[in-house]
C-alpha cells in the first residue's frame, strides 16, 4: 500500500519560488506540488511544466484548500506575516523565507499564532544548510579550533538588485545582512549582546532610495567572541563568500567557491577563477539540503532546527545594525528596542 503523498502548496513563483519549485519536483518523490498561487497570472504556466493540478491567484484559496498539508511562503517580504497568520490559523506547516517581517513586532505576534496554533514552521536561512558551512559548524562545535575568538564573515553580491525591490526589502542590514546576522549567531552558539554598523552608498539610485551599499558590522555575543561581517551590494569579480573562524587552537574557514577548479601561477602572473556568479549556483545544494529537512519533519512530525526564534533574532539584529548605522553608535541589545 503507497503512503500518501505530503501535498504542498506554492505561494509566490518569483526567482525564489522557481527554485523551490524545481527541487520539490525533481528531488523528493514523497511530495505532490498540489497548488502554486501568484497575483502574476503568466506563472500558472507552471502547472504544465511540475504537473501542477490547481493555479489560486489568491493565496487565500491555496491556503483554505483542504488537499494542501503545508505552504511554501515565497512572496515578497512585505507580505510574510499575514500569510503566515492566515495559513496557521488554517492549520497549515509553513515554510517562509526571510525575513518573516520588517518590524519586530510583528515577527513577535506571528511568534505567538506559531505557538497557540502548534504548526510547524521553518524560517529559509539557507546557509545554514550548505555542506561547507556545516563542515565547518561541525568543526566549530567539536573543538577543532578550542575556544572561539573572532569570527569574520564576507557577503558581496555581484550586482545590486533592482530599485523597485530595494524601496520594499527594508534595507540592506535587513535584506541581505540578516543571512550573515544568523550565520554569526549560528557558530557562535550564543545571543549577540552589542552591536555597531557603519556604511556608505557608491550607488546614487540607492543612495536616493535611502539605502546604502556597502556596510561593515561589528557584533559582540554575550560569550565574549567578536564578529565582523562585511558587505556589498556590488562585487564586480563575483559571489563573494567567505568566513573565517578563529579560536585558541586555530583557525577554520571557507574560501569561494570558484566556477573552475583550474589555476595558474608562475612568474609573471597569478591566475585563478571567478567566484560562482550568484545565489542560485553558490548556495544549489543548501537549498535542496533545507528543503529535506523540511519535508523530513512533516514526514517524522520533528521540530524544525531553525524556526521563528532564530527570525526573531535576526530580524533584532538587524534593526539594531540600522539603527547603530542611523545614529552612529553602539546598540546594545539587552534593552533594544524598548529603551533605544
């Protein structure tokens, strides 16, 4: 006798979405996509391609039908946590990328519908997922390099995405930063105490949208180890990913990884290959790797390893990063952002 299938709904088919959707179809045979919703009326020509049965302009009606076990939240960021509200009160499992909102409070309300209502629910930081990062999270946690000092991350987009999405991301701490915020957090094993931000604008659209496009980020955790996270909207060489851990008994890291594996060196001049160009190829694995864990835990009913407590935190540090940035100074997170 087959098992029933996990029947999983698709809300949002931007860039995101497409590769959800494309992992969920080639990869895991124990789900059925039973419906994708877009206000992009083009998109239903995905039902064609995934063997895709049901096309909901609203999410609305993908949430409220009844053969949908679990929803894929891939929407703009501006529209998270209402979706999440709506399809946990309908008793929905919910996978939503970040960040889940731009306001803290509302992050927390969702917090408590997630709590009152018992679904379960997973939060898309990716990185966490690359075999890499877990290569070396698992060196980290076994003492491979003693205690933990500093750690240095490097994230630096190879183009600024466009002005339209900047106006609505809630800026670049909260957009693209808030990975490197989780990634901190997640080798450091511990709550980040104080933080400090400073930046600037190369770019004169971003600059007049009331972003900035390039930042670097000291963070303090309560266990005495030291972050430094820097970035760019714009890094004409590449996807530039990297992290550096350095503790009392050494040190570990991951360089870029590169579109060939050839180099060459000699006395003239030093050749080596450009950095994978983006998201998309740099974090392929991770994303399948997240969405396993996903599906596992629908399957084995298992709590997702990074929920709406690692979004809250997040999402915490990063409002602070634009509030030390805005005030040039110190944040302090004991007290944020009741008294700041």
């Amino acid at each position: 006798m087959n098992k029933k299938k996990i029947c999983i709904g698709v809300i949002g088919v931007g860039r995101i979405g497409k590769i959800h959707l494309k992992n969920l179809f080639n990869q895991f045979k124990s789900v059925e996509i039973g419906a994708i919703s877009d206000t992009d009326k083009k998109v239903e020509k995905f039902c064609k391609k995934y063997n895709i049965k049901k096309f909901y302009k609203s999410y609305k009606n993908l949430i409220i039908d009844k053969s949908i076990d679990a929803v894929l939240i891939c929407s703009p960021t501006n529209l998270h946590s209402k979706q999440i509200i709506f399809a946990a009160k309908h008793n929905k499992d919910i996978f939503c990328e970040k960040p889940v909102d731009l306001s803290l409070e509302k992050t927390k309300e969702v917090l408590n519908i997630i709590n009152k209502t018992k679904i379960k629910f997973m939060i898309g930081f990716n990185r966490r997922f690359d075999p890499d990062f877990m290569k070396v999270k698992r060196m980290v946690n076994n003492g491979k390099i003693g205690k933990v000092q500093i750690i240095k991350i490097t994230s630096r987009d190879p183009n600024p995405p466009s002005i339209d999405y900047i106006k609505n991301s809630g800026g670049l701490f909260i957009d693209m930063t808030i990975h490197d915020f989780d990634m901190a957090c997640n080798m450091a094993n511990a709550k980040v105490s104080e933080v400090y931000a400073t930046g600037n604008t190369t770019n004169k659209k971003i600059n007049r949208v009331g972003d900035i496009d390039t930042a670097l980020t000291t963070l303090k955790f309560e266990n005495g180890i030291i972050c430094s996270i820097d970035n760019s909207r714009k890094s004409v060489y590449g996807y530039d990913q990297r992290i550096e851990i350095f503790g009392s008994k050494g040190m570990c890291g991951i360089t870029n990884k590169n579109n060939k594996k050839t180099f060459l060196m000699n006395g003239k001049e030093i050749r080596k290959p450009f950095p994978k160009d983006f998201f998309i190829t740099r974090y392929k694995q991770a994303y399948i790797n997240e969405m396993r864990e996903f599906i596992n835990c629908l399957i084995n009913k298992d709590i997702p390893s990074v929920g709406i407590e690692n979004a809250i935190m997040s999402i915490r540090i990063a409002l602070a990063a634009k509030l030390s940035y805005k005030e040039n100074r110190k944040v302090e997170l004991k007290n944020f952002p009741n008294k700041c």
